[in-house]
C-alpha cells in the first residue's frame, strides 16, 4: 500500500519551464522535481515552490562542493575551448548523440568522462555513479535554464516587432493581421537532445529516493516513446483533452484532480486487468483557455525501480526489489501536452 498521497514526479528533468509546470499543474495540481545539487534551485522555479504546486526532492544528499568543484572544472574547460562561456544553445546545433549537454567540440574530453562516471567504469576521483549522474543533471539543468531564457528573448522580440508595425501601417492588411496572431507553441527540442543520457542519469537519482511515486509525467513525447519501447505490454489507460492551463493555480481543477489521483492510486497499487476499473472521461472537466492533453499509460507489474532500470538498461540491485515497493506494484507514466 502506498503511504503517502501519490504525488507525480516530473522526469527526466529537473528544470522545468513555467509554460510546462503550469500545464502539469493543471493536470495533477502538486507535483515533485527532482533536484541534484542541494540550495542550488533555478530562480524561475521558485515562485512554483513557493505557491506549494513543486515540491523540491534531492534523493542524493552530500559530496556538494565536490561536485560543484567538479562541476565548475569542467566549465572552466568548456570556456578555455569555446569562444563562449558556459552551455550555448547556439551551439546545440552541432550536438552529437554522445554529448553530455556540451557542444561537440567539448565532447571528446568531457563526454567519454562523465559516460564512463556514469556507467561506473571510470577510474578517477569521479567514479561514483551516483555522484557523476548528479553531474550531468546539473549540465543539462543549466542548459534547459538557458533554453527557456533564449525563447523567452525570442518571444519578446516577436512582441515587440508586432508593436513596431502596428505603430508604423496604423492599418490592418494581410501582413500586419498575420503578425498579430499568436504563434503555435512549438515543442522545445532541446529537451529531447540527450534523451537516453538523461533518462540514465535520473534514473539513478531515483534509485536512491525511498519513497517514490508510482506515477511519472513527462512534457516529452521521445522520452515516452523511448522507456516503452521496452514494455509491450504496457496500455494507455486515460485520454483526456481540453484541460485548461488557464485555471492551473486556482481550485477550480481540485475536484477532478482529486478524483484523477484515487483513480490512479488504485491502478498503481492493484494488480492489473482489463477490467480494473472504467477510465474517468466521465470527469467534469471545467473549460478555459490554453488548453492542454493528458495521457496515462499503465506497465503492469513492473514498480519503478524496475521499470527504470529495465528502461535504462541500468543493471542494479535495485532493479530486483521485492514488489510491492513505496512506488506500488505497476508504473504508469503520464505525458502532457500543450
């Protein structure tokens, strides 16, 4: 049985931008992040923790300033080869798959390093899994940072062209009106660089969380894709569509996201079959604008450490651990979409 209220954990990242937290919030209400490094939260997420829709989690404590020592040394390298500091997104263009959320020109010291900390097969000072995973995190958290600060720029430019030929035609032809629409919202492909680097690298954070959840949710549909490509018995237990961001930081979600989690719970902690339970899609959805889609799929019989591990190819004694676990006897992930 679980313990605790079951509570998604957002994977395989931890860093999460305001448009992606607003709609996992507006699915689940409150949710959890992962965290590698403690007091070293990205200020962007606070105001998300502070409102109580994150809760901050760092399953592996300890080694802080050797990892951040570790961490700044290999910066100070990325700059002294690079003409710019720190992690470009300009430079992600020249990404190659065994980058460790560095631009290719750093990847022959730096990857084949922090791969081998990773898998455990390196020698120096470094060698400790876990240690090097929380490494790689942090990279790929300031990357994801400064992704999001990069749309961000790129966002208010487009606004500010729209201002500037409003102000100059004064007038509504084809061009002037097809500026004013409000751009698609384009998935953030930087998230998907790196995925199985990522997907490791988490996973090994989580085997270190006692408490897990049953429940994991995503942004990304390659990250899905990718840990089932593994279960082909896994099922996609729950469609929903039309859920509005709009009302992601009121009450008016709470009913339904409340009734979602029991339905949930019990699919998590209950031995699986096709006739379980019904899906929700009776729920009383409010409407509002922004609206985003949420779908759940179901691995059964597989708890968390080893659907991860068995995901991730990760061999670990945690991948042997008697079912049922803190996280529950079956998986499910969750994928939202804006």
């Amino acid at each position: 049985m679980l313990t605790n209220p079951m509570k998604p954990i957002y994977f395989p990242y931890t860093y999460i931008s305001n448009p992606v937290a607003e709609a996992v919030a507006a699915c689940f209400g409150r949710f959890t992040v992962y965290q590698p490094l403690a007091d070293k939260l990205p200020l962007p997420m606070q105001p998300w923790v502070d409102n109580g829709v994150i809760d901050i989690r760092i399953p592996v404590r300890g080694d802080n300033r050797e990892l951040e020592s570790a961490a700044e040394n290999y910066l100070n390298w990325a700059n002294m080869h690079t003409a710019s500091a720190g992690i470009n997104p300009a430079a992600l263009k020249t990404l190659k798959a065994s980058a460790p959320l560095l631009n290719a020109s750093l990847s022959s010291q730096i990857v084949a390093d922090v791969k081998k900390q990773i898998s455990g097969t390196s020698t120096n000072k470094y060698s400790d899994p876990a240690l090097a995973s929380r490494i790689f995190l942090y990279f790929a958290q300031k990357f994801d940072q400064q992704s999001q600060e990069l749309d961000h720029v790129l966002e208010e430019s487009r606004k500010k062209e729209q201002d500037l030929l409003q102000d100059l035609k004064m007038e509504e032809d084809d061009p002037a009106t097809e500026l004013k629409k409000e751009p698609g919202r384009l998935p953030n492909l930087n998230s998907d660089y790196l995925i199985s680097g990522r997907l490791e690298a988490w996973t090994r954070i989580l085997l270190s969380d006692r408490e897990p959840s049953g429940l994991f949710v995503t942004h990304s549909t390659a990250v899905l894709e990718q840990m089932l490509d593994s279960f082909p018995t896994a099922e996609k237990i729950l469609d929903v569509e039309a859920i509005p961001r709009s009302a992601a930081t009121t009450a008016e979600l709470a009913p339904w996201q409340e009734q979602l989690m029991l339905y949930l719970s019990d699919l998590v902690e209950n031995k699986w079959s096709t006739a379980s339970g019904e899906p929700v899609a009776g729920f009383d959805i409010p409407t509002g604008k922004n609206p985003v889609s949420l779908k759940i799929y179901l691995v059964p019989d597989q708890n968390p450490p080893q659907f991860f591990c068995r995901g991730t190819g990760i061999q670990s004694p945690e991948s042997d651990r008697t079912r049922p676990t803190a996280g529950g006897r079956n998986t499910l992930l969750g994928l939202v979409e804006l």
